[in-house]
C-alpha cells in the first residue's frame, strides 16, 4: 500500500524519525534533496521496517496515500522555505505539511497562513531529544489546528518517549504554539545548562575539587531531587578525560560555548512581551561572553584576575544542590511565565500543566522535578507563577538561605554565577514590599514630564520640578 508518511530531510534527526516510524511498523516513505543520503537510509536500515525511497518529492507525494502527510525535517529558515515552496504545487487541498524543524514561532505562523491560502494544512511540530529522541522516543510539542492534529498527531504519540504509557506529545496549540514552546524549552535547557556549569566552577574554585569529584557528586545529585538527563551527563563528561593529555577532558575543551539561536530566540520574545526571563537571558548571555574571547583576553590583561579580596568562602555541597534546585525551578517558573505570555497574545489557550508533563522525559530537560511541577501546575492551573503554587513556594523557600550563601560566597571569592545570582535576585525583587521602582518613576517625572502614580489616592501626577516643585494632578 501507500506509505502513511513521508519524511523529508535525511540528516540526523530526520533520518532517526523516519526509522523510529519504520520501527513502529509505519510504512514510510524518504527523501532528501540529496537522493544519495536517502539511498543509504534505505541500504542501511531498509531491515527495520517499511522504509521507501523517493528520489525527489514528486516520487515522495507520489508514494503517500491520502491525504497525504509530509514530514519536513531539514534545515530551518531558508531550507524549510524552500522544501515547502517545491511541495505547495505537489500537494492537493487536505494534505498535512509538518515541518519538525526548529523554526521560528513566527515563520511558523507565517507558513501555517500562507499554506492555507492553497487549502493545506500546516502543523509546527517542535522536537526535542537530539538524534538519541528522535530515534528512540523525543519529546514533541506539536502546534496545529485541531483537524490537522487528528490527522498527524496519533502517529507523532506513537513514535514519541512515553511515561506510564502517556506519550510525551500532545497538542500544544495553532499554528505557531508548539515551536513557541519548543523555543522556550530550548531557552530553559540554556539556564539549566548554565547552572549546572555554575555549580561546576564553584565547586572546582571554591572548594578545590578536581573534576573527577566534581563528576561524583553529580552523580551522587542524580539520586536526589536533582535527577535528571542533564546532570547525569554531567557526571560522564566531568568523569571523561583525555587520551592525549591523560587530564580530564574538560579542561581541553575550548571554554567558548556555542548557541544556534534558539536561546537568543526565547530573549528576544521575553522581551517582546515583556517578561522577565533572567535565568535564560543571564545564560544566553553567558554563552555569548565565553565565545568572545579577544574581548576576554584584553579584559584580562587590563584589569588582571587576581581578586583583591580575601580568601574564597567555602560552601558545603548540599548548599550548592539546594541552590541549584530552587534556581532550576525559578528559570522553570520564568519559561512557563513566557509561554503564558506568549500564549496569551497570540490566544493560543495553552495549558500550561501539559507542558511541564511532555517533557518529562524524551527531551534535553526531562528531569524529576517535572512531574512535581505537572502536580502543581494541574492543582493551580491560575497561580500567576509556578512560584505561587504551595509546593513550590515551599521548595524555594526552605532553599533560600542555601542560594543565599552561595552566591555569596561566589561573589566573594570571585566566580561568575550570572544565572544563580540573577535568579536569587528576581526571588528577592518580587517578594520585596517596595522596589526602588518608585525612584525610577520620580526620575522620569523630572526629565520627562511621564508622570506617576501615588500609593494613597488614585489618578496620575507630576510634580513641577523645574518651576515651583508643587505637585498636580495630571490629566
Ligand atoms: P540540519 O539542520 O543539519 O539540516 C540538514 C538537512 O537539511 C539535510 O537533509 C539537507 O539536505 C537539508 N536541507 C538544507 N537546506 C535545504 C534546502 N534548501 N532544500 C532542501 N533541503 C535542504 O539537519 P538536522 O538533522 O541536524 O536537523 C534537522 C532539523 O531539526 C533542523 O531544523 C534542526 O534545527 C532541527 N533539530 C535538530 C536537533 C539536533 O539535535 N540536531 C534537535 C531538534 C531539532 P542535503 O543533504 O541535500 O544537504
């Protein structure tokens, strides 16, 4: 018969998806723009399952049955642009087009309106869990109207990761949602990512571990509430070392992180929108401060790296893992905030509570502490932050004084905690009673003439701070 599914785009993870459909007893149907790589795909691992090759996506349409569904899985931006642009005139009214690359939520948005124009439906399916997800189970975060999710959606459950027997995937919301949720995802990886490596340096330059301990107590953390993918494999790549040094691996590793956007990305909507992100931004930042290294270099130089003060404070390793989980939490509580921003603009309606339950395993993320916050978030699904919510309120609270200590003692002793010292300081300024807001709003009054508000009656004034400094009450 015809194949139920086509993938185009052979690379990595496109290749991985189409044999994870194959291996689930799909008969699918492959392509790539260069037939040679689909060629091998179906040489290589034909053995699977129903794997069909199509040397160019006339023969890809050709081979689907009706209506048609078409993975695309190449390169975003221009490449998925231009998959598209050959497919629309191969496709008939009702077929599916699900491009599972990692777009822009926007062009999305943009391709799900220009497609409909031409009667085809258009889902953004966003996909995480690297080559290992996509052939084993990933975590998908698909966005789609509902019809176009009947359509796709019990194919993409079957192939996605599963606990008890739920798949990691369900329909997120249109259009754009799902690449909206898989970008602050990848944003929430960056903080997480950021704080592991945090933890890391504090424990190397303030309590003088060497990176093999390091590994140990983070796989000791594994155990704990910390659990999850990313400290796992921490501990295996601190525990790593050097076949031509005989070091540890980490220490000959460039120390300049690269990024292929997608934290930038989460940014630039948080400030769009006006949310405040800290953990993910300070992490997007610090990516972009190790990677410029003349600047580094020349900093260095001028300024020297001695630190002046006193010797560094030492802090007992349960603080840092109490840290590190409230800090985990906050860039959590952050990313959800976003989404329901996000979601709020474009009236997405997402569940927030699905989320956190999607990822809880398949993806870069998938951790413990993701269940908890499912819990949470489905008993308060209105709590204004995860950070509301009793269990949470609780965990960060009791943890406080642990990131406290930390982050002085990193201050102290000199290391760079840009995501734990941003995420203590967001705790602090949204339990303060009185920010310093107040100020900032009588500066502007005095240059700007902007006006403020007072606490004790209603209405808007400004105070005649050039004439005779009486206060009136604005328009
Ligand atoms: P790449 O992002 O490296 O893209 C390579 C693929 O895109 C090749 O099949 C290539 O075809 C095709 N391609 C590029 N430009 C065009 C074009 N103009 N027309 C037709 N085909 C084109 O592959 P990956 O497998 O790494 O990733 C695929 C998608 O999945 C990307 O959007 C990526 O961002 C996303 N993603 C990747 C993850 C990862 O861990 N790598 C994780 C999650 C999502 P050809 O062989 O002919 O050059």
């Amino acid at each position: 018969g015809h194949a139920q599914v086509g993938v185009t785009g052979m690379a990595v993870m496109g290749r991985n998806l189409a044999r994870n459909f194959a291996r689930h007893g799909f008969r699918v149907a492959v392509h790539n723009r260069t037939t040679s790589k689909a060629e091998a795909v179906v040489r290589e691992f034909g053995h699977e399952g129903d794997l069909t090759l199509a040397r160019s996506l006339e023969e890809l349409v050709a081979a689907l049955e009706r209506p048609r569904r078409v993975i695309v899985m190449v390169a975003a931006g221009p490449g998925t642009d231009a998959v598209i642009d050959e497919l629309v005139p191969l496709l008939d009214p009702g077929d599916v087009v699900a491009d599972a690359g990692n777009a822009h939520w926007r062009d999305t948005v943009r391709r799900h309106d220009a497609l409909a124009e031409h009667g085809i439906r258009f889902a953004g399916v966003g996909v995480s869990g690297g080559e290992v997800g996509a052939l084993e189970g990933p975590s998908v975060m698909p966005g789609a109207d509902a019809d176009t999710y009947a359509e796709i959606g019990p194919f993409l459950e079957v192939v996605s990761a599963h606990v008890d027997d739920e798949p990691c995937c369900t329909l997120v919301g249109p259009d754009g949602a799902g690449h909206f949720v898989k970008m602050v995802h990848n944003g929430i990886e960056y903080a997480d990512m950021q704080l592991i490596a945090e933890g890391y340096d504090l424990m190397r330059r303030l309590l003088g571990m060497e990176p093999a301990a390091a590994a140990e107590v983070f796989r000791e953390w594994d155990g704990t509430e910390l659990e999850s993918y990313l400290v796992g494999i921490t501990a295996e790549v601190l525990a790593q070392s050097d076949a031509g040094t005989a070091g540890p691996l980490v220490d000959v590793i460039r120390d300049a992180a690269e990024q292929k956007g997608t934290g930038r990305w989460t940014v630039q909507s948080a400030l769009d929108l006006g949310v405040p992100v800290t953990g993910i931004a300070e992490a997007t930042m610090a990516r972009a401060l190790s990677g410029d290294t003349a600047r580094r270099a020349a900093v260095r130089d001028a300024l020297g790296d001695q630190d002046p003060a006193g010797p560094p404070a030492r802090v007992p390793t349960d603080d840092l893992r109490q840290a590190l989980y409230a800090a985990k939490v906050v860039s959590y509580a952050q990313g959800l905030d976003l989404v329901r921003a996000g979601s709020a603009e474009q009236c997405w309606d997402v569940e927030l509570a699905e989320l956190p339950r999607i990822w809880r395993d398949g993806c870069i993320i998938r951790a413990r502490l993701l269940a908890d916050i499912t819990e949470a978030l489905e008993r308060h699904p209105d709590a204004p932050s995860l950070l509301a919510t009793p269990t949470f309120a609780r965990a960060v609270t009791e943890r406080l004084p642990a990131l406290r200590r930390v982050v002085g003692a990193a201050v102290q002793g000199g290391v760079p905690v840009p995501v734990l010292s941003a995420v203590l300081a967001y705790l602090d300024a949204l339990r303060a009673e009185r920010l310093p807001a107040a100020l900032v709003q009588g500066l502007r009054d005095y240059f700007g003439a902007h006006t403020y508000e007072r606490v004790d009656r209603p209405g808007s004034f400004h105070t005649a701070w050039a004439a005779d400094r009486t206060e009136v009450e604005a328009g």
